[in-house]
C-alpha cells in the first residue's frame, strides 16, 4: 500500500512542481472512494477556480504520470486515487502475511534512515512517577518503539531531574531527621522526608540557605553529600524501574541532569567569550528575542551564587547529545507548561550559531483530569501512577468476573444459539496475568488516544470499558481473530496462506477491512512526523470496527472451501495488523480475556 501512496504522491509532486509526500495525501473514510485523496482547496483558492474544476483538470494531467495499477478520478474538490482492486488484493494480502508470527508488514530496514534523539519519560528524582508522568512516557515509548520499526536510528533518552537545589534540601533533611547512608529507605520515605523538610521550610527561612549551601557542596564534589545523592537517585530508580517494567519501557540512556555537569564550565566560557552573557542583578543570563522581534524573559545560565541552573544543564546536554550521535531530529516529550524553557533553550543555540539547534523540537502534552470520586480522594494532592494502574486493575477484575457469570448463566439456561458452554476456570495466576495485561492496556491506551496536547480525562469506567472505544476493546478484538483461527484448526479446516484465493474477497466488507489493512504504514509514518500515537491509536479502532463488520456480514467457516481459505487469511492478517499496532502501542496482548 506504501507503494502504492508513494507513486501516487510523486505522480502529485510532478505537477505541482514541488514536494509532495505520502502524509499529505488524504486517506478517505470509505475506501471505496478511494484509496488516498489530494484536496484541491488550497490550489483553487490560488488560482480563483472552484475546487471541483481544479480536482477535473488535474486528475487528467496526474493520471499521464501514475502507473497503470492506479486510477486518477476527480470526486468533488478531490482526485481521488485507486489501486486496482484485484491487483491490491493480491499484493496486499501476500505483503501482510509474509514471514512468520507478525510478519514485516510496515516494517522498513532497521537504520536505514535518519538518527533521531528521542528524550521522554524524565521524572524527577525523590518524587514517585504520578499518573501525569505516564503521557511522555507512554508516548515517547511508542514513538521510540515506531521509530526503530520504521528504520529510523533511534537513541532514546531519559533525562532524571536528579541535579538542583532540592537535592541539597534532602541533606538538610537526611540530617534533621537522624537519617544515616545506612538507613534502608523506601521511595515512600524518601517522599516523605522530601515533603517533611519543604513544610518546615516555610517556618524555618534558613533551611533555604541550608539546602543552598549543601547544594553548592554536591557540585563541589564533596564526598559526604555525593554518597547521599547517590543514595536518593537509586532509591528513585529502583521504584521507577519497577513501574517502566510493568509498561514495557527501557532506554538507551538514563543520563540525568547530573550527567552533564562537567560540561557546565566549558559551557558558560564558551557563551561568556561569544559575547552572548550579559551580566543581570549578579547573575549571568542570555537575553532574548523571537522570530517576531518580541522580547522573551532571558535564559539564566548562572545565579549570582556561581550555581547552574536547569536550562544550563538542558544546553549543555543539547551539545554532548549532537556530539555524540550527530542527530537529524531531536524531540523532547515535555509537558506544555515547559513551551518557553523549551524555545528559550533552541534560541540560545541557534544564537551559539549552531547549525543543528533547527533540528530540535519540544512535543508537549496535556494534563491529566480525574472523574468520578473513586480517583479524586486517594491520596490527596497527586494520584501516583501506581494508584492509576491499582485502580483500573480493580476494575478489569470485576469486569472479568462479570463476564464468567454472566457466560455460565447463559450456558445454564442455554438461552444463546449453538449452546453456549461455560468457559474455562482459570487459575489466579493466569487470571492476574491477564487482569494486569488487560488493566495496563487500557491505561495506556486511553493516554494515547486522547491527543498529546489534549488533557486526559481519567474516567475508570470508561477506560476499562470491554465494549467502548478501549485498549480492551481492542485486545479482545485480537483474542477473537485468535479464537476464530484456533476453532478452524480443532475443527480440521486447515489453511495454509495461498493467496490465489484472495480474489475471492469481493464483498464490500472484505474491501473495507483489507484496504484498511494496508494501510498501517501510512499511519506509522503520520504518527511519526506529527508525534501523535493518536493517529495509530484511532485506526487500530477503525480496523477494529471493520473487522467487526466483516465477521457479522461474512461467514467465515463456511462451505466454500476455497472461500473459507481466504476469509481466514483476511482474519489472519487483521489479527497481525491488530498485533503489531498494540505492541508498538505498548499495549499487551493476554491470550485470552
Ligand atoms: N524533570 C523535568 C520535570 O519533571 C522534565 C525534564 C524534561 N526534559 C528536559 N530536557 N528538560 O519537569
């Protein structure tokens, strides 16, 4: 299908006469209109003609440079484009079922393209991960995992906030508190000491001092304060790990702030003998302009006590970063309250007159909002993303448990056609298993299908829904193209993946899904250059919608051997399609639900 936009969008480029790629193309709803869509709007308004003549005259002109497998027709303000049916359903089902297990469908080389520095999840030390910290997490995690798929070279980045004047103040407060290196703590107490010393910080003035100075201790290098340190980021670590296994998530890198400071020094010379530091009120800052010639607050480099701060250590880790991987994109997941840290940041590189400070990019996100009372009243200020996960565990049990009632009811009263059996008792491990794999699916799910710069709305229920717009939904929808292939083998229909049959999938149904189908790669490519998992996210449910339509309008097993052969080769590929989105998702696949 990759190819096939591919031609397309360069039949396009040849007669606007500049560059044209597949993501611009429309992919319209119905794919019986056809396969990808160029909107006229823009050049009509150009040329002062109505779309629908400019769609008339270039869908001829475009169709001199397609190859004979695509149509140009003009449908309203569109060309439309078609792949010819038989040809599509040849190549696409062979595409989709080559290799074993998930195939390489959508796949391309592995670094073959460009290196992309991808930094996300970036949680602080001393605080536990709360359930906001599951957007770049989840997120950079699914570009990450994208991004290798899709032949990029990817370098994936966590950058702790583990350096900074808060550390000096869980010294003070190790040592008000008569805690010792010798204390086992967990991260409960750890937190706990952190709030402790903030609360009486606000009674006692010179605890600020205190921290200051301790601060100033650690990035002397003093042997005291550095062991402590070391102690407050391995506790944080060991919890956060804990938490980034149960999602699936690893990096390349976990270099926090601390990383680089041997580059701090290096760094304030450099931009104190470029002439860009100005002296402000004892502190060394650069001052700011936009684009648009507006002042923007300047970028601190050095309080007036000789301390670096949080942009110093994000400049100094942008140049170790293009340094050591020479980075063609470079994308920071950060929360949208960071977007002037993050512009301030690219303009005092772009002003070190570094070629590469263009290449970077912040991709914000919203915040999460809680509904429903279950939520809002544990813990008090922040809900952890422990808390979250705890939560929608809890739900998916019920939910399971619902499920086996109500399928024993039904066999009981053998009310349901074809008598419907109890299933299965399964043990509790296998049951937490697929209580844990169903409960961080839809967690995450949920988190990127709602758009990165939308705020979540938390709503358990709705979250763990088996029937709604889900990551349930979705999972069972996978388990149900398993079911259906697992039933045609016990019941002796054996198939093997001969394509020849596929031209036998003519009802509208069969098209729907197929085409669909193909399209993975186009979306994996959206989803890349717009950094939005939603794009992934929302078809996998379109997929799943057709696959729904093609199971009740389609009789699969049915008596047609040859017709049989290639509907399971349809549900094959549906549940490889289905397969590969979630995992890249980062959703979980439970064998059955
Ligand atoms: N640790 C920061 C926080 O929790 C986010 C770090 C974002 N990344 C960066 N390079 N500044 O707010």
């Amino acid at each position: 299908m990759e190819r096939f936009a591919n031609q397309a969008a360069q039949a396009v480029e040849k007669i606007l006469g500049r560059r044209f790629s597949a993501n611009e193309l429309e992919l319209p709803p119905d794919p019986a209109f056809g396969d990808f869509g160029f909107p006229c709007f823009k050049l009509a308004k150009e040329e002062k003609k109505s779309p629908a003549a400019v769609a008339q005259e270039l869908a001829e002109k475009i169709a001199a440079h397609l190859p004979p497998e695509i149509t140009s027709k003009a449908v309203g303000p569109y060309v439309n484009f078609l792949v010819k049916p038989d040809v599509l359903t040849s190549s696409l089902l062979s595409d989709i079922l080559k290799g074993e297990n998930l195939g390489t469908y959508g796949s391309l080389p592995p670094e073959t393209r460009g290196s992309w520095v991808l930094e996300y999840s970036s949680p602080n030390v001393a605080k536990p991960l709360n359930s906001y910290h599951l957007r770049p997490t989840a997120l950079g995690a699914a570009l990450d995992r994208i991004g290798r798929f899709r032949g990029f070279k990817v370098v994936s980045i966590n950058h702790l906030g583990d350096w900074g004047k808060q550390y000096g103040m869980l010294a003070v407060a190790f040592k008000k508190y008569g805690k010792t290196l010798a204390d086992e703590l967990s991260m409960r107490e750890l937190v706990d000491l952190y709030v402790q010393i903030n609360a009486d910080a606000k009674e006692q003035p010179e605890i600020q001092q205190q921290a200051r100075d301790a601060f100033l201790k650690l990035e002397q290098n003093d042997p005291e304060m550095t062991a402590l340190w070391k102690k407050c980021v391995q506790i944080s670590l060991r919890d956060f790990d804990r938490l980034y296994a149960r999602l699936g998530v690893s990096f390349d890198h976990i270099w926090g702030e601390s990383f680089y400071r041997a580059q701090l020094a290096p760094l304030t010379e450099a931009l104190r003998k470029s002439g860009l530091l100005v002296e402000s009120e004892g502190a060394w800052v650069v001052p700011l302009t936009d684009e648009g010639g507006r002042e923007l607050p300047p970028c601190i480099v050095q309080k007036s006590d000789g301390a670096t701060l949080y942009a110093t250590r994000d400049l100094a880790a942008a140049i170790y970063r293009y340094e050591h991987f020479k980075f063609d994109r470079m994308t920071y997941i950060v929360g949208g309250e960071q977007k002037l840290h993050f512009q301030q940041i690219f303009l005092v590189l772009k002003k070190m007159g570094l070629p590469w400070a263009d290449r970077c990019e912040h991709v914000p996100f919203g915040l999460y909002k809680f509904k429903g009372a279950k939520m809002s009243t544990r813990k008090g200020i922040f809900v952890t993303l422990e808390d979250v996960l705890m939560v929608a565990k809890e739900r998916v049990f019920e939910l399971m448990e619902k499920r086996v009632q109500d399928a024993a009811a039904a066999a009981a009263a053998a009310t349901s056609p074809a008598g419907a059996t109890a299933p299965a008792p399964m043990s509790i491990e296998t049951k937490d298993q697929i209580a844990e794999a169903v409960a961080v699916g839809a967690v995450v799910f949920h988190d990127l299908h709602t758009d990165p710069v939308k705020d979540v709305d938390f709503d358990v229920d709705r979250v763990v829904d088996f029937e709604g717009e889900t990551g349930p939904y979705l999972q069972y929808a996978h388990t149900r193209c398993k079911a259906i292939l697992r039933k045609a083998t016990e019941s002796g229909t054996s198939f093997s993946y001969v394509t020849e049959n596929s031209s036998l999938l003519t009802h509208p149904a069969e098209m729907a899904l197929l085409k669909t189908l193909g399209r993975l790669p186009l979306h994996l490519e959206r989803t890349l250059s717009f950094s939005k998992a939603s794009q992934l996210a929302h078809y996998l449910i379109e997929v799943t919608k057709l696959f729904g339509n093609f199971y009740r309008d389609c009789r699969v097993l049915g008596d047609d051997p040859k017709l049989t052969q290639a509907r399971l080769m349809l549900v094959e590929a549906t549940r490889r399609i289905l397969a590969r989105g979630l995992t890249l998702l980062g959703v979980p696949l439970p064998e059955r639900m």
